[in-house]
C-alpha cells in the first residue's frame, strides 16, 4: 500500500501542504495556468480544516453550511512549472462570526510564487450568511497569535 | 454546419461574451467552483484581443511574448449555478508600456455575480517584462475612453 | 449586447456544436490536455439535450434524475492547439430503457481529430439506474434513423 | 515543513499512488465529475515514471519526446465523493518500440470504481511516434511478469 494522501502540517497557526504540478495543471506557455493557484489554495484550506479536526465535507453533505470565497487579492510573483514540488501555505488572520479572513502563499524552494488575502464566508444552503459553529469559533481563536 | 463560437462584441470600448455553466464548471455545493470564474475572465480577456485585431496565440508561438496576470482583486457577490448564462465584460482601464489594467465583470441576468479588476503584463519568454508591440499600444490607447 | 452562446445545431440525427480552445483547455506540450477531450463531448451532449428539448439541469435539480457516463472508447487521432475552433458532433446510436449509446467525434477542419462512443446510464439520485421518462425515449427514437 | 508530496510505491510491476478528492473534482451532481478520473490516471502514470526514474518532463523540455495517450477505453462502476481517499493503480501490460499497453483502476476501499486500458504512444515534438530511449525500453520490460 502507498502512503496516504498528506494533510499537511499545522504548526504555529501555519498550515502547511506540499503538492505535485502535473500536466493538468500547466498551459501552452508552459507555465502552470494562473488559476490553478486558486484549486492549490482550496487544497490548503481544506487540508488545514481536516487537521484542525473539522469536518467540512460533513457540514456541506448535511446542509449545516459550507465555506465560500467571497473576496480574494492575489499577487502572481513567478510562474511554477511542470513537476514543481509547491509548497501552500494557510494562515487565519481573524475571525468574525460569519467569516474568516485568511493569508495564502505558495512557496516553491523557500521563495514565495504566488500569494493571497481572501474571506471565506460561511453559508448556508440558501446562500446567506450563517454564524459559524461555536465551537469552530473557539478553535479558530486559538489558532491566531493576538487571539490566543 | 452550427454557428461559429462567438467571440463577443467590443463596443465603446468594452466587449462581451456570454457563455454557458456547464457539468465541468461546477462543484458538490451544486454552484460554479470559485475559481472557474478566472477561466471565464480569461476566455472574455482572449475574444476581446481577438475582435480587437491582436492575434495572442501567434505572439505566443512565435516567442514574442505572452500576457500573464500578475495581480487580481476579486469579488465572488452572488453563485452561478449549471446552464446558466453569463456575460463577461471586459474593459481596458490603463495602459502602461509592459502591462495593462483590466476590468471585468460576469453578470447574470443584469446583475453583477462576479467582478475582478487585474493587471495583464507581456512578459518575455523567459518571463521577463517586455514592452508592448507599439500598434497594440496604438490601439489599447484608442479604446480607452479618457486617452482616446 | 454580444450573441447567446451557441447551442449548436441538430440535424438528421445529428447534432453539431463549435467550440474553441483556449488556454485553459492547453498543457505544456502545447497541445489540447487529452482528457479535455471528454468535457468537450459533455458540452456537446448538454446542448444536443437542450436543442432536442429536454431540461437536464432540471431533472438533476428536481431529484428526477441525471445521466452519468458508464463507459467510454476514445481515441486520440491528432492534437489540438490553442485557438483552434473544434466542432463536436453526436449522435444517438441506440437506446435502451435506461441508457443510451452514443457515437461522438470531435472535428477540425473536415478532419476528425478524436471520437469517442460512449453509454450514458440515466440515474437516481442514489445512483441505481432508472427508466428514462417515456417521452425522452420516444423522442429519441425519433433520432435515430433505424428507429425512426 | 511538511511531508513531500507522495510518489507513490512501486511493486512488483504495480504503481500505487493515493490521492484526495476536493471541491475542484466534484460537479453539481455531488460526485467526481467523470473526466477527472483521466487526470487522476495521468498523475499515476506521471508517478509510476518517476519512481521507476525516468524523467518524463526533462524528455518533454529538452525536445525528446512526450507521451501522449492515443487510446483509452474506460469503465466508471461507482461515484466517487468529495474527501474520498482513492488509490490509483497501474500497470504496463506490453510495451512496443513507440508505445505502451497500461492497465489503470482507481479503487476506493479496496472496491475498484473506475478501470481504463490505454495506449501511451511516444511522440517527437512535431507529434509523429519515437522510438523509446533504449534504457526505458529495458526498465519497462524488467517491469512486465511475463517479459521478465
């Protein structure tokens, strides 16, 4: 049997995930195609709530509410190539009741590629703003620095 | 023989393209995935030059050079959902020598669901900034309203 | 305000959509990446659907239903480029109470550069196979030369 | 630092490499969208040619050669859901001077849900088939029972 898929690591408040570009992920110019910084984003994020030990997939699947970008700004700094070994970084930067703001880096041999601030509000099935769990709340506090 | 795919419209300096939310473009919470709406951007961003007379492909080919966003803000304001129809727009802001600033929007229905502005830069083969062939200069300068 | 998006063309038995390949449908050996191949077909079958007057979207929205691909035989004859407009051409083979079989190429310049035949397994929402509703079965048959 | 991204193991001929499902492979209908299952065979392949200690993408930018799937016959048994762990096996079955016969299955808890058989042609950069590079030629018969 072959290692399970990584989680990543959350150490510091700092998620970290490493991942593979493949040929799915590059385009004609040869470079990874700039959108696909957002899929390895969303592989960050949710990497960093699986080891944070919540279960979204659970909360999308029985309608208590899902995760949404609603705000990102994103720097493209250099582009990554096929078969680069990146490196996604994931940290909470606050906590409201229905959102989360987050920093984002992907980093590729110690030098940032690409990074982004973004909200990621919680919604219920309907669309709208939902309070997040308490208990997600106080686990989120106890992730960022100043809240801790 | 079916309609040729359309490549928009470019009038007064914006152009439009609507396009149709398929399958591939959506995800488990039943909602277009965050991040296709930059492939729309981008298709909306290729039939602009397109109609505008600037053939991007052959630049790539030929080893000119190639646009490569380098920094985009972005709000996510309502989901699309499959079959739905959307219209991206896309309009020229500024002009610099080696880059451009763009604003798009994907509207549904007369409503805004999704707005980006970014900055396009030509970059070298090997990824460095190069200046803009001076007909495109030309002709970004002519379609932007305050320049023209 | 720019064209509809096309839904393509069903004539004789036999529907017809063009589509063009930008970046995202590309890699880095600067060809069309192969599975994209596959959400082209799907675009094709969407819009066949739409033309011939069936509401899909609407019986996977409604819990009724939704076709799933079961099985597929593909060949790749020549690669695709960026830009390139490609047509999509499908057609009904033969139709059983709860699948059908299709017959799909994908076409550049009068050549075909992939086909594809393929079943589509109609499906509950708990994925057991279920009975196409009546009227899409006699519709269909009314495709298909040797039915009809 | 977090642990590198897995290559997966390489057995007794068989590759094993295991992969997450994410918001990006899924589609409204709450499964795997159909194509991703391509994708998710190509990262296996990708792995099976690193661990075996070919570099595939050193052979696609210095001009050499690339693989290209020419031919694929697929079979999808059972959906796949987000944050589902699968495991993606592969195969060479028989190996000819331009090309390779490779059986893939994709397998979720120990039951297969998706099983392809497919030709990976090498082709030169102008597309038309190569001779493999001898030393790849012997590896992949080393790695076939019956060739061994």
């Amino acid at each position: 049997m072959s290692a399970l898929p990584s989680s990543g690591v959350l150490d510091g408040g700092v998620h970290r995930l490493q991942l593979r570009v493949y040929f799915e992920d590059t385009d004609t110019a040869a470079i990874v195609y700039h959108a696909k910084y957002l899929h390895f984003l969303e592989r960050g994020r949710t990497e960093f709530l699986r080891v944070a030990g919540i279960d979204h997939a659970a909360a999308v699947r029985e309608g208590l509410g899902a995760y949404a970008v609603t705000q990102m700004d994103c720097r493209w700094l250099r582009p990554a190539r096929l078969d680069d070994v990146l490196l996604v970084e994931t940290r909470l930067i606050s906590v409201r009741a229905a959102a989360c703001r987050i920093d984002q880096a992907i980093i590729r041999d110690g030098t940032p590629i690409f990074t982004a601030n973004l909200t990621a509000a919680f919604l219920d099935p309907a669309g709208r703003p939902r309070r997040q769990p308490r208990d997600w709340l106080a686990l989120y506090h106890s992730l960022i620095p100043q809240d801790a």
